[in-house]
C-alpha cells in the first residue's frame, strides 16, 4: 500500500500538467491563508475567544468561513455568501420553471449563465451578513464602537473579501483540481489543527487520558462512518432495448443508475446553519430596541436558543428535513425517467413513463433516510460531547471531520483519474 502511494506521488510529479495544478492549488491557498490574518481593525482578540469558546454555533460557522471568521479577517465570511447564493437558486428552480429549465435542460451553456446569477447574489448577500456580524459583534464587546464611516469601510472590505474568495475557488475549479469552494474550507480546517493541537498539550491532565482515548476511537469512527456513508450507493439496474438498423444489432446494454445514500453533503448542514442564524441576529437587533414587550420575546428566544437541549434538537430536525429537501431539489426523478424513456431505456419488471418515476422516488425516500440520520448525528456530535464531557478544546468536529473526509476522497478521485488519462 505504501509502495503503490509513492508510486503515485512519483507520477503526479513526473506528469509536468499535473503537478502544474497541484502546485496552482498550493499557491491559490496560501494566498488564501495570508488573507485570513489580516484582521479587521478595532477587534479586542480575549473577548472574541471568550465569545467563540461560549457559543457552539459560531464555532461550526467559523468552519465554512474557513477558519476567517475566528481572527475576524477580511475574509471573514470566506465563501458562505457565494454558498448561500447558489443554495437560494437552488430552491428557486423548485418555484421557478425557466431557472429550473436552466439549471437542468439546457447542458453546459444555461449551467454556466446559472453560476453567473449565483456571482452577482454574492456580493448584496455578503454586505448584509457583514452589516448583521458587525453589529453582532459590537453588541458582544468583540468589536469596539465604530462610526458609520468605519462601519461602511469594514463592510466593503469584508465583502470584497468573500467576492474575492468566491474568486480563488472558482480559479482552482477551472486551473487546478477538484472543487475550488471545498478546497477552501479544507484549508481552513486543516489550519486550525496546529493550534487546538497545542491547546490540547497545554491542558493535558494525566487523569483523563481514558476521555483522551474515547475521543481518538470516536474520531476513527466517524472517519469509517464518512468513507462509508460518502461512498455507500443503491445500484438501480438499467436495461437499453434492442433496436436493429439495417444489418446491425443496437442496445440489449444492462447499465445501472447510482444513487447515493448522502446525496446532499454538507449542504443540509449550512441549510440548517442558516435558518438558525437568523433569528439570533434578528433578537441580537430587536433587544436594543427600548421596548419591553419586544425585549422580552428577545431574551426568551435568546435563552431557548442558548439551551445546548433544545439547539440540539432543533438542528437534528432541521438537518434530517433539510437532506430530504435538498436531494429532492437536485435529483428529479421524473427527469431521469423522461430520459431513460427517450434513450429506449428501462428498469427490468418497471413500466417506462410514470411508474418509473414512482420507483425511483420510493428507492431514494428509503436510501436519503440513513443519509440524513447520519448527517443529524454528525451534527448535533460535538455539542452532545461538550454537554457530556464539558471540555471544549477536544470536541471533535464531525461536522469538519466530514468535510474533511468528502474532500479528500474527491481530490483522490480526481488525481486518479488524472494519472489514468496520463497513462492512456
């Protein structure tokens, strides 16, 4: 095994293309961490680590900022607006039949003019998310009280910031290897390891090795249950009908049709991440407002929110809800049963047309259900460890662990098949 790895890294960098994309990535990267340490001005750095130290949520937003959002950098929101932008067109395509005709029907070219509307949602998504974190945060004590014309000043730089971001991923896309926004957030988790590394040293107590070791076989666990669940696939058998033109035979060809079992990713996660998010900053807002009444139903949400029970089992809910919700959006199918109708295909012992459809929709109903309990307990994993153990500096982040995982395995794919097309 490790013989056939070297052999491997040997012919990335014999091949002069592809170590010419690995190298872009590495470059597109740095760059990308540099940025991530340069810090909005007027930030106070103990009172934004006692701020992310008490808040769990913040903390699993500092992931898909890529770790920019924990120094309060100019990059801060990372790629989360262009994300948030392309999830809204997403659902839009559910309400809207000329974007959904885009996004789907016509190939490449309505592909590339759906990516442009998710640019230009970027950037008025990025200035509002700005405006509310700021305001957030000086509400805290994170960020000292600025004047409208250093509020203005902030919220362009960290806008640029993420539209500059949204840049680098779509640059590694096109000129490197693998999805440039994942690479992204990869980078940044990957950053952080060093320093919770060292936050895990300098606590280091003797008397909870045994909670040390149960953390070290959680974590191995969850990297089987990712490699499993992230490859795991319901093989839908395919059968193309015979046609014969002049004097040759056509199809008679027995395919099948892939279906994941976690077909969304991490997506239902920034879903749920989302719908969470509003309503804090929405009470963080109504709790200056000198009204009692209003200041009363902020509070009371704030304190339901707060309660590690009552979060966790929102975001398990909305999690499970959101996979179910985002696989229907991206695999329809009637869509794959007008397809195979067309092509002359069929699923052996199901009628073409409406009854295919139908079976496909119950193989998915049954197959999305284990996706999404995976994904819920992923979810909710570190805030159940933190209210068992009460450590923080060793919560294992299931959720980073499956990013983490998905991307590694995606980039592996792709420099495999890299290699293959070197060879052929």
């Amino acid at each position: 095994m490790i013989r056939e790895f070297t052999n491997k890294i040997k012919l990335i960098f014999k091949d002069r293309n592809l170590s010419k994309k690995i190298f872009f990535i590495l470059g597109a990267l740095i760059a990308f961490r540099l940025f991530a340490n340069i810090p909005i001005p007027g930030v106070d750095q103990s009172a934004l680590n006692r701020f992310f130290e008490s808040n769990q949520f913040f903390g699993l937003l500092n992931i898909f900022s890529g770790g920019g959002l924990s120094g309060l950098s100019v990059v801060m929101l990372g790629v989360g607006p262009y994300i948030t932008a392309s999830i809204v067109l997403q659902l839009l395509t559910m309400m809207s039949e000329k974007l959904k005709a885009l996004y789907a029907e016509e190939g490449e070219a309505g592909r590339r003019r759906f990516s442009q509307y998710s640019r230009l949602l970027t950037l008025p998504i990025a200035v509002v998310q700005a405006f509310g974190f700021l305001l957030l945060l000086q509400q805290r004590g994170v960020v000292a009280s600025l004047t409208s014309l250093q509020l203005i000043t902030n919220i362009i730089a960290i806008s640029a910031g993420s539209v500059m971001l949204m840049w680098i991923g779509e640059l590694i896309s096109e000129f490197g290897i693998g999805n440039g926004v994942s690479l992204i957030i990869f980078s940044g988790i990957v950053a952080r390891l060093p320093s919770g590394i060292s936050q895990v040293l300098v606590g280091y107590d003797l008397a909870q090795i045994p909670t040390y070791i149960a953390f070290a076989v959680t974590a191995v666990v969850i990297i089987m249950g990712v490699v499993v669940i992230t490859e795991a696939e319901r093989p839908v058998p395919v059968t193309y009908a015979k046609q014969v033109r002049g004097n040759k035979q056509y199809g008679g060809v027995s395919t099948y049709i892939p279906l994941r079992m976690n077909m969304a990713g991490v997506m239902p996660i920034i879903f749920a991440l989302s719908i969470l998010l509003l309503p804090q900053m929405i009470t963080n807002l109504l709790s200056t407002i000198n009204n009692a009444v209003i200041q009363t139903i902020a509070v009371a949400i704030n304190n339901f929110l707060s309660n590690q029970l009552f979060y966790g089992i929102v975001y398990f809910i909305l999690v499970f809800l959101f996979t179910y919700f985002y696989t229907a959006v991206t695999f329809d199918p009637d869509s794959i049963s007008k397809n195979l109708q067309r092509s002359g295909a069929f699923i052996p012992g199901v009628r073409p047309g409406e009854s295919t459809s139908i079976h496909l929709g119950h193989i998915l109903t049954r197959t999305t259900l284990f996706g999404a309990l995976f994904l819920g307990i992923i979810a909710v994993l570190p805030i159940a460890v933190q209210s068992l153990t009460g450590i923080t500096s060793l919560t294992i982040g299931g959720t980073a662990l499956l990013i983490v995982v998905s991307v590694v395995i995606d980039l592996i794919k792709k420099v495999d098949s890299q290699i293959s097309l070197r060879e052929y």
